[in-house]
C-alpha cells in the first residue's frame, strides 16, 4: 500500500514513517516545496503520477 502524507514535517508525519518503517506500508511524505496545498493543478498532477492508494492530509498551518 502506498499512502501520501502531507506536512513531511510535522507530529503526524513523522510518527506515520516510524510506525510503518518494517512493514509493506509505502509512505511517501511530501511538503512544500514539493507539494504545496494551495497548488490545485500541482496536488492533482502529485496524485496522477505517484498513484497512492491513499492519501492523509497531516498539513497544518501553525502561525495562528
């Protein structure tokens, strides 16, 4: 299984690439630059080409 986290950064992120790290769980974590939410066209184009079976959203927006 392949999955897309978005914010490669964060709590959510880097625990998901700890817990899976053994297992048949192929996690891709991709943040900005590479991956910038507010870029329509470049998520869906991401989502195309990497072909993930699933994708979790860990972004968060922190300066609050």
């Amino acid at each position: 299984m392949r999955i897309l986290v978005t914010g490669n950064r964060g709590q959510v992120a880097t625990s998901l690439l700890e817990r899976a790290a053994g297992t048949d769980i192929e996690i891709i974590a991709l943040g900005r630059p590479r991956l910038d939410l507010a870029d329509r066209e470049g998520v869906l184009s991401a989502c195309e080409r990497l072909a993930f079976d699933a994708i979790i959203n860990a972004a968060a927006y922190t300066a609050v």
